[in-house]
C-alpha cells in the first residue's frame, strides 16, 4: 500500500509555477501571456514585458494576492514605444 | 518600385496605454504609404478596448489595415470590436483582400488571422477526437483562406498579413514546445502559392524579427515586445540598380567565406 506523501512544504514548485503561469494568462486582470516563470534557488523570477507600469504593478499584486507564501522577484520591463530610427530594405 | 511599410502588432490597447504610440503615429506620413497592425490589438477584445485602438491609430493619414489576433476574441465581441474600428476608418481583414494606391504603386494586402497546429513533420494531424479534428481544420480553413485571398488580388505586390507565424524561424527565442500554439505550415504554404514579397505576422512575444518561408518569402515578426519601438518600417521593392546587388542563389549552399 502506497501512502500519500505531503511533507506540509506546500504543493511542488513546478506545480506553482505552472499555476502563475495559467494565472497570468487566464486571470482577466492580467491576461499576459508573454511572462515567463523562471525557478531559482530563493525566488520564482518574472520575465517578460508588457504595455504599461500599471500592469507590471497589477502582475506583481495578482501573483502575490494568490501566492502569499511564494517568495517571488520580477524583472518586467516596459516595452518602448518610440518611432524607429531606422528602416529595413527589403530589395 | 518602392513601398513604404509601417508594421507592428500585439500593442494590447486598453485605457492604461492610450497616447503611449500616438507621437511616433503623427510621423507616419512622411515615412511609410500604409500602416499593418498584426493583431492582439486588445486585451481581452472588448468594444471598449477596441474604441482605445481606434483612438490611438484612428486619422493617421494613412491607410491602416488590420488583421484581429487570439487576445481580440477572447471577450467573443468581434463582430462590436471589428465596427468600432471600421467606424474610425481601419480596415480589418479576415480572409479576404485590400488593394491600395501607393504612390510606389498597388499594394495588395491579404489577411487572416490564422491558427496554431505546428509545423512541418512536427504538427497536429486532422485525426483522432472531435476536438483534434476541429482544431485542425480551423487551421486548415483559415490557411485555404489566406491563399485564396493572395491569389485574387490584382496589384503590383502582396503582402500577407497574419497574427499566428507561418514559418518557426520567427519564433527561435520562445520554448519549442509551444511553437504548435504559435503559428503553422499551413500558412506559410499558402503565402507560398501567390507570388507574396513579403509576409508579416505577430503573437510571438520572445521570438525573433526574421524568417523565410521554405519558397523563399520574407516573413517578418512584427509583435512590439519584438521590434520594442512603435513600429518597423520596411521599405519593400526594386531600390537598387541591378548591378549591385548579388542575386540570393537558389541552392543556397555557397558561401563566400567557404
């Protein structure tokens, strides 16, 4: 007879991260799905950029909200919307 | 022969962003004949998203032409989303054509906003569960009807305009594992079946700006966490004399610092 194992750690990581992902995605606060969720040794780092800082800001207090036990970092840019400087010639 | 391109897609519009583009749009005219928006104009597809859109890319005093991507259906507001933007003048096009006057001459446009499914050798099959099946064949129709459209269309060049990629070379930065989610061959074949000069797509945010199809078609991923700058201007068409520039080899194999 096997006996379920919970060590009392809180699900799996990989499940964790899984989750943050969908959430990003699916939660209509959020709905980014160019995030990514990088495991590290002390943290769950997000990757990614997005159009504003108000949703870089929304991101990070979703995922929180959720995850309060969860040490997360974040490296989310926002993406420049500036007139190029340069053309691309396709001859 | 030389038409001016504006691109970009996957801008994501919602009241938070509104203004960010609109400088860099006010110098459109000078620089490009028409503007390509290539999908995922929106969050979540709503009308009220979709009124955003047309304020930030309505009156640029250029054409605009669009193709919706996945994020512009979610709400399922298209037929409210796709008046709102026709209302402020944008063209949206979904299986079928537009043929402008530029003044480099006729830009035909044909758009769909296409489908996953993967790519050659390493792709959905139509087989199997209902769900499969449906899955592919809207691959499929939305493919037939993206070549159908480049190969009606009376202009001096083509352009194919979609959100999913039709090649994976555009999408080397983002994991292997989700390009069935990304884009399909079937696309690429159909931009191959028209004499298409180049092909533009969006919706992969961590892929790369260039790619070909296998027929030699320039595709270029144009979503803005991509080119990161408001948008990419290609100027497209014969601007060099002959004489200086080598013709692209057929084979391909010869290299010249071989």
């Amino acid at each position: 007879m096997s006996h379920h194992r919970d060590s009392g750690a809180g699900p799996p990581d990989e499940y964790v991260e899984a989750e943050i992902h969908r959430l990003l995605a699916e939660d209509p606060a959020v709905a980014e799905q160019g995030i990514t969720v990088v495991r590290r040794e002390r943290a769950l780092v997000l990757y990614g950029e997005v159009e504003s800082p108000h949703r870089r800001a929304e991101i990070l207090r979703r995922v929180a909200e959720r995850f309060p036990d969860v040490p997360i970092t974040s490296d989310i840019g926002v993406i420049r919307a500036q007139a190029p400087t340069e053309i691309e010639q396709l001859p | 022969m030389v038409i001016r391109i504006a691109a970009v897609g996957d801008v994501h519009l919602d009241e938070d962003v509104v203004g960010r583009f609109r400088p860099a749009l006010e110098e459109l005219p000078d620089c490009a004949d028409v503007l390509l928006l290539a999908g995922d104009l929106t969050r979540h597809g709503t009308e009220s998203e979709a009124r955003c859109v047309a304020q930030e890319f309505g009156g640029l005093g250029v054409p605009v032409v669009t193709v919706l991507g996945n994020h512009d259906h979610q709400c399922d507001q298209v037929p409210q989303v796709v008046k709102v933007l026709e209302d402020a003048g944008i063209t949206v096009l979904e299986g079928n054509g537009v043929v402008l006057d530029c003044a480099g001459g006729r830009l035909g446009i044909a758009g769909v906003k296409g489908f996953g499914g993967g790519f050659a050798g390493r792709c959905a099959s139509d087989f199997g569960e209902p769900e499969m099946k449906a899955f592919v064949r809207t691959t499929n129709e939305s493919a037939e009807s993206l070549g159908k459209a480049l190969r009606s269309l009376d202009c001096d060049m083509l352009v194919a305009l979609t959100h999913y990629s039709p090649v994976p070379d555009t999408l080397a930065g983002e994991p292997l594992e989700i390009y069935p989610f990304l884009g399909s061959y079937q696309l690429g074949q159909a931009i191959d079946s028209a004499p298409t000069a180049l092909a533009l797509h969006g919706h992969a945010h961590a892929g790369t700006e260039r790619g070909t199809t296998p027929g030699g078609v320039r595709v270029r991923n144009v979503a803005h966490p991509v080119i990161k700058q408001a948008y990419s201007v290609f100027h497209v068409g014969d601007q060099h004399d002959s004489d200086q520039v080598s013709p692209i080899g057929r084979s391909g194999s010869q290299r010249s610092w071989s």
